[in-house]
C-alpha cells in the first residue's frame, strides 16, 4: 500500500526532519506539512491523504485529534510524541486515533506501528478484565483461557491472557507453550519500551491470541512490583483490544493494583464446602469500598450443582450481589486445559462452553453482564 501523507508538527526542526525522512521512503508520498491544527482540518481535503501523523506534544493538536477522526474517517491517524507517555497515548486512544509512535522515527517504524494498530482492532481503549479469588483452587484460570480462546476466535481483534499469578502461573501449561519472555522481562523494560518494541515480549497462541507468562520460577516474583505491572498493562493496552488477566489468590499488591486498573474484574468462587459464599460476600464488600464508581465486578461460582438458573437465584439471594454466571464441574473440560490441549481437544457442546459462549457475547457487545 502506498502512503499519502499529510505531517502536522509544531517543532519545525522535527518537521524538517520527518519530511526527509518520508521524502526517501518508498512507498509513501508527502502531500504536505502543517504547523497547526486548523491549516491542516481546513486543507487536507484537497490532498485526499490516507494517513496522517500529528504532534501531541501540542496540548491543541491533543485536543483536535476527534476532530481529524471525524473530518478523515478512512485515514490512519497516527500521533505522535517525543517521548513515550502513558497518559498522553491514553488520550490519545480515547480520541479513536490510530495509535502512538515516539519520534523521530523511520519509514519503517511507521509501517510497524500502522500493522501493529491495524492487527489490534477497533481505535477504541482496550477492554482490560481481571480474574480473582479469594483462594486457590477457584477455577479462574480456567475461566480466563476460555473466554480468551472464545473471544479471539469471534473477533478480527488481538486478545491477551497476561499471567500475573507470580508464583504459580499455570496458563503456558495449558497451551503446552515455553514462552521465550516473561513477566519479569516486561516488568523490567517496560520504561525503555514503546508498543511496537514491547509487542515481541508477547508469545503467539493462534491469529488473534497471545499471552504474557508468569515467571519461571516463584522466587522471581519478588522482582515484580505492582506499579511496574500497571504500566505493562496500560502499554499492551495499545497493542491488544482485549486484556485478560488472570491473578493470584487473595488480596495483595498485584492483585489489587491491577484489579483498580481493569475495567472489568470477575471474582471465581469454587463451590465446595459452602463457605465459599462468604468468601465471595467478604471480596465484594472490600473491592465496593476501593473501588471508583465505573469499576465492576462481577461474581462467577465454579463447580455449581445443579447449574441451574433456580441455583444462580439462590446464590444471589445468599450472596447480596448480582451473580454474573455459573459453571457446572465438568472433570473432561478440566482434563483438556490441564494437560495441554485446550486449542484442540475442548469438547464444544457442553453447559460449561455455552456458558462462555454467552458471556464472551455479553464481553464483546459491551453489554451488561
């Protein structure tokens, strides 16, 4: 594909330079370059460009950029700063831009961040889910590779499952992966990173699916900080549509920092002895009192027999809360996941996979769950 490219830098020496740079690259042509916004919304329509890269490093060419969504609704829209700022990209995402890139940069730095953002999905803010529990043993981490699984084979989007159960991560096992990074090395980086470098760190499952693994070991997980482990999220958040995270048991730095930052956070229950209810009751009762208006959790209860909507409305009447969905045991599912072969030996046509086939439908559509 060529490039018809219109560049709105209000630094000149950072125009001159982007200039020449775009001027000896194949495959893009530069129609012109503007120093502020309303040259560039009032006479790019006569270049008909199909890609756009503009400064937001300007706090009004920050603020214009819904306006140049609007006005080029078929061009790429990249922005693009001097140095990487976390908030500044949140903004900017928020705008429906494209993506970010930090300049100066070369042709084909362009053309990576164009195919990276083009592969994520919709020029939306990423859906960041986290999955907790009171204890172990609660069947989140089943949950989260299922519904992971689900939505990456129902969308053209790219879906994560980050392994943030620092000592015993257990999703590269049910993929039967050994995945070259880990949550150390992202951890670690994550301040000399942009997307497009930091998108490598992410092992490949299938088309629309990657994950991030646990560390290798339990001891290396005192080298993960829970603010390190936020700026990792927030960075693949431009990188993949759909975050999902699965955490350890209990409540803890990590737990909570990222639990606070997602969107969206189940809390898995494993029905057993039957004080599992008051575990659940306990958990939502301390996040209500943390949380900031337009966080959400949700409830799930594992191993629920009988699976029935009369057991769902029972539950909710112990619990106080809205009960999110319910999964039945079954040991032939379990079996699958834990040996290796979730991505081609899941039985389909059981209650536990129409369950998720509901709630990823539910997660996708954006409505309530």
């Amino acid at each position: 594909m060529n490039y018809k490219v219109i560049v709105v830098e209000t630094n000149k020496q950072m125009a001159d330079t982007l200039a020449a740079t775009l001027k000896k690259a194949p495959g893009f042509e530069l129609l012109s370059t503007f120093d502020n916004a309303n040259s560039a919304l009032g006479q790019s329509h006569v270049y008909n460009p199909n890609l756009f890269l503009i400064d937001i490093d300007n706090p009004e060419l920050l603020q214009m950029l819904p306006a140049f969504v609007d006005l080029f609704p078929d061009a790429t829209i990249i922005a693009t700063m001097s140095n990487w700022n976390a908030d500044i990209a949140y903004k900017a995402q928020k705008a429906n831009v494209s993506g970010c890139i930090v300049k100066p940069f070369k042709a084909d730095e362009i053309l990576d961040t164009v195919h990276l953002y083009a592969r994520r999905g919709k020029n939306e803010p990423s859906r960041i889910i986290s999955f907790f529990s009171p204890k172990g043993r609660s069947g989140r981490t089943t949950l989260a590779a299922l519904l992971a699984l689900d939505i990456a084979q129902k969308t053209n989007e790219s879906v994560v499952l980050i392994d943030a159960d620092l000592q015993f991560g257990d999703l590269p096992i049910f993929f039967d992966l050994e995945p070259e990074h880990t949550i150390v090395d992202a951890t670690h980086d994550i301040k000399l990173l942009t997307p497009t470098a930091f998108a490598p760190y992410f092992h490949k499952i299938t088309d629309n699916l990657w994950i991030l693994a646990s560390p290798d070991r339990p001891e290396y997980a005192e080298l993960v900080d829970a603010a390190s482990l936020v700026e990792v999220v927030r960075m693949a958040g431009h990188i993949f549509r759909y975050l999902l995270i699965d955490l350890p048991a209990g409540f803890n730095p990590i737990s909570l920092a990222i639990s606070n930052f997602a969107d969206t956070n189940f809390i898995c229950a494993m029905i057993n002895t039957g004080l599992e209810v008051a575990h659940m009751r306990r958990s939502l009762d301390m996040f209500r009192e943390r949380r900031e208006k337009e966080k959400v959790d949700f409830p799930v209860f594992t191993r629920v027999n009988p699976c029935t909507e009369e057991e769902r409305a029972k539950l909710e009447q112990q619990l106080g809360y809205h009960v999110a969905a319910i999964f039945p045991n079954e040991y032939n599912l379990v079996s699958v996941a834990n040996s290796g072969r979730i991505l081609y030996g899941l039985p389909k046509d059981t209650l536990m996979m129409k369950t998720i086939d509901k709630l990823s439908n539910k997660i996708i559509s954006g409505e309530k769950l």
